[in-house]
C-alpha cells in the first residue's frame, strides 16, 4: 500500500485470510483497542514501533513488522503492560491472544494487506 488511510481491509497470511482494522491516523493509532471487550480479526497500527497494554481489557498478541511487512517478532502482552520498541519495525498488529499462532503468523513470515 502506497498511502495508509484508516478503514478495513484483509491481511492475507500463507494459509489464512483474517479481517484487519488499518489505523493510520494519530486518532486511530491512540484509540487503539482500548474500550473494547475483543476483535474479530486483527488490527494494524501504522507507523507504530511499540504499544502499551495499559487500560486494556483483554491479553493481545502483538507482531512487529517492517516496511516490507515481515514479521520481526510476536510477542503476548497482558493488560498493564508496556512493550519494548523495536529497532527496524514500522507496523504493529495486533490480535487477541492466541490468535497470531493459530494464524501460523512468526518471525520471518510474510504478510499482504489487500481491499
């Protein structure tokens, strides 16, 4: 994607076509999921090299990607929790937890972000 704007989209894994949220405006990126009870799907935060978890409701997973939008990492954040920034990230997704290993999405997988 040339330009990011806030909406919906699909984020296409190996094996998996899951719903994605793209929060691309500072607004979106600050709300976050904070005030929600779960996601259907997964939510990308663009730009974005770290998140916090504090005010959450629920656990998250949390994949670092670059430009190219390869995961770096994926961590599971508990609410309260602030992550460690990541050198090289762009993007963050974000999930309920568990979801990103029943997706198979790790280190060194690749995703698409298409309408």
């Amino acid at each position: 994607m040339a330009r990011w704007q806030d909406g919906r989209s699909q984020l296409h894994l190996p094996d998996v076509a899951v719903p994605l949220e793209i929060a691309a405006s500072y607004r979106a990126r600050a709300r976050g999921l904070l005030g929600r009870d779960g996601i259907g799907g997964a939510l990308l935060l663009t730009p974005a090299t770290s998140v916090h978890t504090f005010r959450m409701r629920f656990p998250i997973d949390v994949a670092y990607l670059d430009r190219d939008l390869t995961v770096l990492a994926v961590r599971t954040m508990r609410p309260g929790r602030l992550g460690v920034p990541r050198p090289r990230s762009r993007h963050i997704l974000e999930a309920e937890a568990g979801a990103m290993a029943r997706w198979g999405l790790h280190a060194g997988v690749r995703v698409a972000i298409r309408a």
